[in-house]
C-alpha cells in the first residue's frame, strides 16, 4: 500500500501541523485588510495532502479552511450575506440556484490561463453557460458503499436501501434532501428530476416506511461509519467510498441498476469576497496539470481537469468506482434546478421523513 493512504484524508488536517500545510483551521474569523488571505469553504476531506501548503510556498498565500456537510448548510450559510469566504464549492443544481439568488460573482477568465485545461465538456454545463460563475472541480456518481464480506450478493439495487429489512440497522443515507429523494424518485422509476408532486409523496411514504431499517443519515461520512463497521451498506459519493476501497481491500462500490445522479462540485466566488484577486490565482493554481492530478490522486474523485488525467496513471483512469462506464452512463441523470416551489416541495417532503 502507498505509504500516503496510511492516513486517512479526513484525519491528516488534525493528525498534522496545520502550520506546516499553510493554512489554519482555527474558528473563521474575517481578516480583509490582509493581502495574503484565502478563506476556502469546503466539503470535509476534499482537498489533496499538498495543494494548499505547495500554494503558500509559490505565492505567499495562507488558506483558511471551513468545513460544510452539504450543499443544504452551504446555501443556508451565505443566503444571509457572505461572511467573509473567497472561495466555496457548490454542486451543479446549487451552482444554478445561487445564481439566480444573486449569491455569486462572475469568475474573469481573462485571469484564469489554466481554462484550456479544462475537457471541453464540461466548457458549458446547462447549469452555467459558457461557465460564468463556476469552474468544474470534480465530477462523480452516488452509490452504495458497501463492505463484501458482510453481504451475501453485491448491492446491485436502491431497494437494499430504500426498501428492504435485509441489513435492518445496518444502512445509512446521505442527509441531503435534495440528493435522497432524488435517488428515491429513481428508484421508484421517475426522473430524478420529476416535476409531479404525486412522484414526491410516492418517496415520502416509501422512505417512511424504510425509515425503521435506517442507522442515520449521514452528513457525508458514510465512508467513516462503513470503515469502522457501524453500517454494512452506506449511499456516499462515489470518490469517498474510493478513498477508502485503497485502504481497506474488503469495501466496494457500485452504481445501482436503476440508475443513479451524476454530479459536479465546482469552483465559485460568493459575492462580497474580501481577497477576489487570490480566489483567481487559487482557481488557476487549481487547474494546472500537476496540481490537479496530485490533487485528483488524493482525494480519488474524477478530474474534469484534461491535463492532469493525462498525467494519471490507469489504476485512476480505469477504475469504475471513479469513472463510470458508458452503460451506467446511459441509467444515470445530471440533476437541474427546479425552481423555488418544487424546492419547498422537497423541503416539505424531508421534514415530514426526518419527523416520522
């Protein structure tokens, strides 16, 4: 095993030095008079072992780093007014909303040369043409996580999750509304991105029902609580369940049958960022060649990022829990922003699973 996969990614920012990575993770606190501040809002354990002390040492730059456990907490977070972050790290679906909602700033491309890095797919996403306000950052699938010698059959389906007592007590789920019911409506054969609210109450019932056989729902770290053996089967993000299937060889991942979401976290500038010149050296530092692909090797998620792929080796690139194949492909949906009522109709439909 490389030595680097020794300790796990969530814990090497408190196992460590902060100081020797150059950044901090004291209690945020809003410095805009400094001229060589970053304050970095981010998913817990998605940044590489040296992508933000290597950025330091070429520019000067110290990152501060808060942690968010969805893209719910995220939103919720700036919808008041920014605190003070430079850079956060929205999915698609939030990407859209926060654009309508007035929440970010356009990115200046003429500042960003490492744009011609970027796979021409991802230049202009439905959720941002033309990539206005975001720059793509990782891309990815959600799945079962799963540990093989506790199963007795691969986990091929949602209902081992959403409607089954097979593994009673023994499951988590993600706590993110938008991402579960989505994934319920797939189950249930609709369009993750139904805008019938009859397709909304069938989730409803069906994950109140399920809800008996459910551990939790996690707040992105099924992959912790599937290492220390507190779940059997976890629904994570594809690349968490790949960080850990290269610590421990007994944990697997698949997509389901029925199909699943595919996903990308982006890159964005919130309005009224302090520091807007060094989230536009940050972003450019983050889509050169080496920095993406140590970055990419890191955190095992899939690189929209060309150059670095490139310079990946094919245990990365060939590997299915990381880039899916054409017929998963083929079953799964990008989700798309569904305007404010069908919103708090999933916001409605969430609170009345979590009261049941």
């Amino acid at each position: 095993m490389n030595n680097k996969y020794q300790i796990t990614r969530r814990n090497f920012l408190t196992g460590t030095s902060a100081v020797a990575f150059g950044i901090t993770l004291n209690p945020f606190k809003i410095n805009a008079n400094s001229l060589n501040d970053l304050n970095f809002y981010n998913w817990d354990d998605y940044i590489g072992e040296n992508t933000l002390s290597n950025f330091a040492d070429q520019t000067g730059i110290t990152t501060k780093m808060d942690f968010f456990a969805d893209n719910d907490e995220l939103f919720s977070k700036l919808r008041e007014g920014n605190p003070g972050y430079d850079i956060i790290v929205p999915s698609d679906i939030y990407v859209e909303k926060m654009i309508k909602a007035n929440m970010l700033d356009r990115i200046d491309h003429e500042k960003i040369s490492n744009m011609n890095n970027i796979d021409k797919n991802f230049l202009n996403p439905v959720f941002d043409p033309n990539r206005g306000y975001s720059i793509p950052y990782m891309w990815g699938t959600v799945g079962i996580g799963y540990n093989m010698s506790r199963v007795e059959e691969r986990p091929n389906s949602w209902s081992y999750l959403y409607q089954s007592g097979k593994y009673s007590t023994n499951i988590s789920l993600l706590s993110e509304a938008t991402t579960v019911i989505a994934i319920g409506l797939k189950y249930l054969g609709h369009s993750l991105n139904s805008m019938n609210i009859r397709d909304y109450k069938e989730v409803e019932e069906l994950l109140i029902e399920q809800k008996k056989h459910i551990k939790v729902f996690a707040e992105d770290n099924g992959q912790d609580l599937l290492a220390s053996g507190d779940v059997v089967l976890a629904q994570e993000f594809n690349g968490d369940i790949a960080q850990l299937m290269l610590e421990d060889k007994d944990i697997s991942y698949v997509v389901p049958k029925e199909g699943s979401i595919i996903w990308e976290d982006c890159l964005c500038i919130p309005k009224n960022a302090p520091h807007k010149e060094n989230a536009h050296r940050f972003i450019n530092y983050l889509l050169g060649a080496e920095t993406g692909a140590d970055l990419a090797d890191y955190i095992q998620y899939a690189t929209p990022n060309k150059a670095a792929k490139d310079l990946m080796g094919k245990d990365y690139t060939n590997n299915p829990a990381i880039f899916p194949t054409n017929k998963i492909v083929k079953v799964c949906e990008n989700q798309i922003y569904l305007g404010e009522e069908i919103g708090q109709v999933i916001q409605d439909t969430w609170t009345r699973i979590l009261a049941s």
